[in-house]
C-alpha cells in the first residue's frame, strides 16, 4: 500500500501521479523535515552563479566536453563535496549511523529511496545534442558514477589525473547536486517570501530547477506501493508528522 505520512528529507510522487496534489507539498516546510535545508539549497545557488561565469569562457556545447582547467576542477570538487553533504544529511536525519566514515557505498542507498537515476536534467543554451543529463543514471544497473570517479582521481592525484577534471563531469556533477536537492525539496528553493511548488506542466515534461536555470524531469515511474498517499491537513499538526527511512536495512 501506498506511504501514508512523508519521510524525512524525501520528495516523492503522490498516488494520484503529481508530486503537488493541491498543497500537499507543503510538508516539506515543517520544521522537522530538513534540518536547515535553506543551507544546503544556498551552498548550490552560490556554486550555480560560478558555473554560469564559467559559460562566459567555456561554450555549453557538445564540442567542449572534454575541456579541462584549474577553474572546472575545483568547481567540480565543490559541487562533488555538496553532494556528499546532502547524501550524508538524508541518511544520517533518517536515523543511519554506521561507525567509521560513510562513502558513496553508503549513499547509493539512496538510490532505492529516492529514485536519483530517473531524473534528468536539461541544460539552457546547449549547442549540440548533450544538454538533457541523467547523471545517476549509472546507478540503475549499479554501475559507477564516472564524474564522481573522476571527482576522487583528481582531488587525490590531480597532478598525474588533472586531465580528468572535464567539463563533461563537471556539468554532470552540478546537474548531480541539482537532482539530490530536487529528490528532497522538489523546487523549493526556501527562500523568504510566499512559496510555490509546481511539478509537471510544460510540454518538454520539465520543470524549472532550484536555482532558475536548470530544467529538472521529476520521475514519473514510482511504483504504486512507495507513493505518497497522505492528508498534510490531518498530519501538519503533529509534533513530528514524519517517519524515517531505516538505511541500515537497504543493501
């Protein structure tokens, strides 16, 4: 049957096929679904706005794939730092406490709680065929994320491994960051002032991202058992309306 009260830092599909269903997205303001999530969606917003000086010099095209700077790796270590920031705040306000240091076999957990390889993201102003990016995609046949591989390589041999800072990963690190912000608070940027949600309206299938540059394709293929089926009118008041995601037991 379908989940009758929301997760904790988890946007989903309701059983009706929206992600809105007429204000019910508003559990993803109540206090105790994110721990200051504001935080997470400011790191992304600050790290979009030297992405976008990057296009001043590097052409969003097909042809610049394989370019590589100074400038884009450290870009891309940043973005990759972000991304493993929100992963760890999904699992651990979700209850997971595994001993040691977690790592991206932790994190691809939340592949199964998440859906992060159906989501695609689409680039404005591409030149070429490349601009719609599925940078989880891997994970749906459990296979590597390239860019992240690269991430690592870079950041511990960027000397011998520089060339491996491409604007190809890059790209798909950010629209990465984008999807797991996206996988939690939709298009909810937090920010002061009324808020609006909306998931599913223009003919492409694609909303406008956090951030108003990306466009973001929200997953349409939840199965029916893991959907949101919930009145937030009847939860809201609760003290804490929400209910965790046990990691420990997903492999």
């Amino acid at each position: 049957m379908p989940v009758d009260r929301p997760y904790r830092r988890t946007c989903r599909q309701f059983s009706d096929g929206h992600y809105t269903k007429g204000g019910q997205w508003q559990y993803m303001l109540h206090p105790k679904f994110a721990e200051s999530p504001e935080h997470y969606v400011r790191a992304f917003l600050l790290l979009l706005k030297d992405l976008q000086e990057l296009f001043d010099y590097v052409e969003p095209a097909d042809t610049n794939l394989g370019c590589y700077s100074y400038r884009i790796h450290a870009l891309l270590l940043r973005a990759c730092v972000e991304i493993e920031a929100n992963c760890k705040a999904i699992m651990r306000e979700n209850g997971y406490s595994r001993s040691g240091d977690w790592n991206m076999g932790d994190y691809r957990r939340i592949e199964k709680t998440h859906l992060l390889s159906a989501y695609e993201v689409k680039v404005p102003n591409w030149t070429g065929t490349k601009a719609l990016r599925s940078p989880f995609a891997a994970w749906a046949s459990e296979a590597p994320l390239l860019w992240y591989q690269a991430y690592n390589t870079t950041k511990h041999d960027r000397h011998s491994q520089f060339s491996e800072a491409t604007f190809e990963h890059l790209i798909d690190a950010c629209c990465g960051l984008l999807v797991v912000l996206s996988a939690q608070f939709g298009t909810n940027d937090f920010s002061p002032g009324d808020t609006l949600l909306a998931v599913g309206g223009p003919n492409d299938g694609t909303e406008t991202g956090i951030g108003g540059y990306f466009r973001v394709r929200f997953p349409a293929s939840w199965p029916p058992s893991l959907r949101y089926d919930f009145d937030w009118k009847k939860l809201k008041d609760e003290l804490d309306p929400f209910q965790t995601i046990d990691y420990s037991r997903i492999s």
